[in-house]
C-alpha cells in the first residue's frame, strides 16, 4: 500500500508545479501521517499550499459538523425521550429494547437518501393494516414513535453540530457546492 501512495504522490508532484493548493485526503490517520512525514519538505519546495485530511475530517470541514459514535448519539436520545410519550410500562420497554436497532435505522435511512415522509408513512400504514379491526383503540405504534423521535433526534443533533454518519452524509450532499465554489483549493486527491 505505502508503494502505491508512494506512486500516486509522485505523479501528483509531478503533475503540479509551484504554487498548487492541493488537498489531500485519506482513509485513515495513519496514511495521513505517512504522507505527512514523508513528503511535507517536498511540498513546502514546491511552494504548494497542501492540506491534509482523513475522509471523516474532510467531510466535517465541509459540513461543520462534527461526527460522534454511536453511544454519545444513545445519550442524546435518552435526553429526548419523554416517558409520557408511552401509555403503558411495557411500550417504553419495548421502545428502549430497539433502541440501538432504530438509531442505526436512522443512520442507514439518511445514508440512503430515503425520504422520510414517504417511509414512515408507507411502514405506519402497514402496522395499521396488520392491527385492522382491533378492540383497543389506543393501541402502541411502534413505528409512530420511531418517526416522532428520528425527527426530535435529528433536531437535537443538528442544533448541537454533533452527527452519526448517515446524518453526515445527507448534510454534506447539499454543501459540496458551496464548499467548492468559495474554496480555492481545486485538486483534491483521494488517497
């Protein structure tokens, strides 16, 4: 791997006189400082201006967000759920037990760019179907839930400039243009 990335940087340089703004983005920390050690001198001759990002530090420069993991994302929606939202003791336990499961359904739904009107509207429906002619009338809709709170969440987040990735991704789609038109760095190479 380090022979190709020794390769590519060369056919860059190469390519690349003086004065090139150049940005330069990696899978990992661990290119990133490969390239950074290696070939910083090489850059600085050539009086080229090189930033150096991993993917996930280049997408939240873009979108000045900042990703988290997966249990701080837990924590927010502990902080939003609202007890009173569920009639009965064993709807809040049934609503925690898939919490995990729904918060990645979130992030795979706004990676996906599925539109979430039509989604939960499609899956609500189905579960009123399924529940036809029942007796009781307040009945749980687990779904109904999923979609109060995949909005509440996404608020809280987004006010917060704190994202999971699905929620990244679908931010960024929108500000790749502005990004690119006010930014003077026009190569930039994925490494």
């Amino acid at each position: 791997m380090i022979k190709k990335i020794d390769k590519i940087l060369k056919y860059i340089l190469l390519l690349h006189k003086n004065n090139v703004n150049i940005i330069l983005v990696s899978e990992d920390n661990f290119i990133k400082k490969f390239i950074i050690n290696r070939y910083i001198n090489i850059f600085n001759k050539k009086n080229t201006n090189t930033k150096f990002f991993t993917i996930d530090n280049f997408l939240e420069n873009i979108s000045r967000l900042k990703i988290i993991n997966r249990q701080e994302i837990l924590f927010q929606f502990f902080y939003i759920l609202n007890i009173n939202d569920f009639i009965e003791k064993q709807e809040l336990i049934n609503f925690l037990k898939y919490m995990p499961e729904l918060l990645n359904d979130f992030s795979h739904i706004d990676l996906n760019m599925i539109n979430i009107e039509n989604f939960f509207s499609y899956i609500i429906s189905i579960e009123k179907i399924k529940r036809w002619g029942t007796i009781k009338k307040n009945y749980f809709l687990f779904q109904e839930k999923a979609y109060k709170y995949y909005y509440l969440l996404k608020n809280k987040l987004l006010i917060n400039r704190i994202v999971d990735k699905g929620t990244l991704f679908k931010q960024i789609i929108y500000k790749f243009n502005i990004y690119f038109k006010y930014n003077t760095y026009k190569n930039i190479f994925f490494l």
